[in-house]
C-alpha cells in the first residue's frame, strides 16, 4: 500500500505559459518562432515584434541585481507542455537553449523542431542556473494529439497584442490522450 499512486503528479497552475522547472521539461513545439524584444517598466512587461525593433534603455526599469536594463530578446512559441498534457506558449530568451535549438534546426539529420520532443533540463546551483537541450527521435503526432492542439485557441503571435500578454482566462479545451 502507498499514500499516493507511484506517478502521481500535482497539477500546475492554470497559466497559459510554460515555465521551466527545476529538472527536465519535456515539450514538444507547435508553431513557427515569433521573435522580438520584452522590456519591463514598472514591473509590467511590454514586447515589440521583430528583431530589429530594439528597447531602448531609457524606456525600462534598471535590475538592480544586474545593474543593466530589463530587456530580453525572445522567441515564443506554442508548445504542447508534457508536464500536463496541455499546450501553451513557451517564451524562451536562454541564449543556450535558442542556440542549441537553432543548431537542430540547422542540422540536416534533425531539421524542423515541430518534427520531435525537446526536453530543456534547468539547473540552479546558489545564484546561477544552467540549462541545457536534449532533442528525441523523430515521432509523428497522434491523432489524438493533433486533435488537442487543433482545439487550442493559443497563438504564438497574440504575445504582441497589448493587454493580452498573461492570457490569463485561457483554459485548454482537453487533455491528450496517453
């Protein structure tokens, strides 16, 4: 006899973003990048599309931790999250795991991360934390799945539009089927 089920899981929030645990992360992506650049002022984040749509510092608060502007380049993109087997978006600004996936897209054997599994494994040790990206084989989407992700109503571009950036009332519409 056990007190909980042996893969039993807590269920996470019901915000419509992936964040990075500590430990594996396991995702699939569904969407092309959406890429721009995030400032925060006043502890509210705003974005601009497009990489040559840069921040400039005068227009963000300063972190005090780092002593430089909060800006970030980022890519979004929709994910189907494993953890709990719901998509979301998933806002990426680690260099090391935008390079490492940008290497898999530029490698003939692995090409498009829309064809396999990435599994992003966060790290923390006292102030700094490391990640680093594990891709899968190549497995197509089951129809169940593809049923799931159709159903979504996430868009990795919608990041841009003003007031909607915390897609708070989203809720998936089902679950996969394992």
């Amino acid at each position: 006899m056990s007190f909980l089920p042996k893969d039993h899981k807590i269920p996470g929030g019901s915000s419509s973003f992936m964040k990075f645990q500590d430990g594996a992360n396991r995702f699939r992506i569904l969407s092309d990048a959406s890429i721009g650049w995030e400032g925060w002022k006043d502890n509210k984040p705003f974005r601009r599309e497009g990489i040559d749509q840069n921040i400039n510092a005068d227009e963000v608060d300063i972190d005090e931790k780092y002593k430089k502007p909060k800006i970030n380049f980022f890519w979004c993109v929709k994910v189907f999250d494993y953890a709990d087997d719901s998509v979301k978006l998933l806002e990426l600004t680690q260099k090391t795991v935008m390079r490492a996936i940008k290497d898999l897209l530029e490698d003939a054997d692995w090409g498009e991360p829309t064809e396999y599994d990435l599994s992003v494994e966060k790290i923390k040790k006292g102030d700094r934390t490391t990640y680093s990206v594990k891709s899968y084989p190549h497995k197509k989407l089951s129809p169940d799945f593809l049923e799931l992700v159709e159903a979504s109503d996430l868009d990795a571009r919608s990041i841009f539009k003003d007031g909607e950036e915390d897609f708070a009332d989203f809720k998936p519409k089902a679950k996969a089927k394992k």
